[in-house]
C-alpha cells in the first residue's frame, strides 16, 4: 500500500468518525431533554 492510499483511507476513517461524533452529540441532546434523571457526583472508590 502507498503513501497515498494510506492517506486516503486514513482521511475515510477520519470523515467517518467525525459523522459518528455528529450523530453521537445530536442523540446525547435529545436523550437529555427526554431523560430526568439523577447523577451521583460521589467519587466511588474502584
């Protein structure tokens, strides 16, 4: 594989992760707003 090829598939898996985060951030939004719940700030030993 080429310098180049490599590029471009690397530009692929670039274009697809930033759609994934997209649609990550709109889904997160809109369970939000559907979503009254409660968080525990408590730091839980592991």
């Amino acid at each position: 594989m080429t310098s180049t090829e490599k590029i471009a598939n690397a530009k692929k898996r670039i274009n697809e992760l930033e759609r994934l985060i997209k649609c990550w951030d709109t889904s997160e939004e809109k369970n939000i707003n559907k979503i009254d719940f409660e968080v525990n700030n408590e730091k839980v030993a592991a």
